[in-house]
C-alpha cells in the first residue's frame, strides 16, 4: 500500500482572505493574533519567547500539536534572524521534552511546511510544528472521512501544556 503522508495540510482558519492573500501580514492569522488585545488564553499561546512564540495549533492533527512561531513576519528560514532560528530549534527541543512528559508518545512529528505548495496553512509566515503520535492514530475516522478523532479540548489541553512549560523552565 502506498501512503501520502499529509498531516498537516489542514488549514490553521478557514476564512477566504487568508487563502487569497497567503503572503500579506495584515491576513496573517499569526500576525493578527499577536496584534489582537486576546488573552493567551483565548488565542492559544502556550508561551512568549524572546523572539517566537509557542501557540496550540486551532486545528491539531493530534492533542498536543504545537506550533513555534517567530514574532517576525517572515516566509522562509532564510529570511529570519539566526537568533530567531536558532531559538524556534531550542524551543522545539524542549517542546520535545514537554510532549513526551505530558503525552508519552510513541513517536513524534517535528517539522515545517514552506510556501502553500509544500503544504503550510500560514504560507507568509514561518513556523515549526511539534506534534505527539501514537502507533495506529491515523484511524478510519481520520483517512476515510478527513475528521480527526481528538480526545483532549483545546482548553485543557492549553492548561497542561502551559503548565508542564513552565514546570520544565522552557
Ligand atoms: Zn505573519
């Protein structure tokens, strides 16, 4: 059987704007949430680095999908600082840490989909995504029918990580 591994081909929103306008700041949901006057809480924002922040993903492949986001508005890795890559690798280091803690996962997804084409919902700005797995969590739900069968609310899910981020001094 031949598998097309696409976990994260799913949309961070689902407005038409940010599918119109991939690469413009203002319709950039990262972007916008930064500017918006929500609370940590309401937006999903685990954690605030010096130069990235850590946000639950809206729309998580499974519980505790992560994502590191530099604050900058910026496409590629290569158009980012080195100080700004350099931290998204070392907090995605700890996200390791924090998932196997939190979720004892078999396994775990740590990567980034550049440009619309190589499969980010946000094209116009970077980000990493940490995810947990388990063996045989892509279920007939998940391939048959496109829904994800997600045990944990976001709002809980917010909690422990936060927590466990905090507990672990990231
Ligand atoms: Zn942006």
């Amino acid at each position: 059987m031949d598998y097309l591994w696409t976990p994260w081909r799913y949309r961070y929103v689902s407005s038409k704007t940010d599918e119109s306008s991939p690469e413009s700041r203002e319709h950039c949901v990262f972007c916008r949430i930064l500017a918006s006057e929500a609370s940590d809480r309401d937006a999903l924002i685990v954690h605030r680095a010096e130069h990235n922040f850590v946000i639950l993903n809206r729309y998580p492949y499974t519980s505790g999908h992560m994502l590191v986001v530099p604050f900058d508005h910026v496409a590629s890795l290569a158009e980012a600082p080195c100080t700004a890559t350099e931290e998204m690798m070392r907090l995605t280091r700890q996200l390791e840490r924090v998932l196997r803690s939190l979720y004892a996962p078999d396994g775990i997804n740590i990567g980034m989909n550049i440009g619309r084409a190589g499969g980010a919902g946000v094209a116009g700005h970077v980000h990493m995504h940490a995810l947990p797995r388990w063996i045989a969590d892509s279920n007939f739900a998940t391939v048959i029918g496109e829904t994800r069968v997600l045990p944990e609310a976001l709002a809980v899910t917010w909690e422990r990580v936060r927590a466990e981020i905090e507990r672990a001094s990231v």
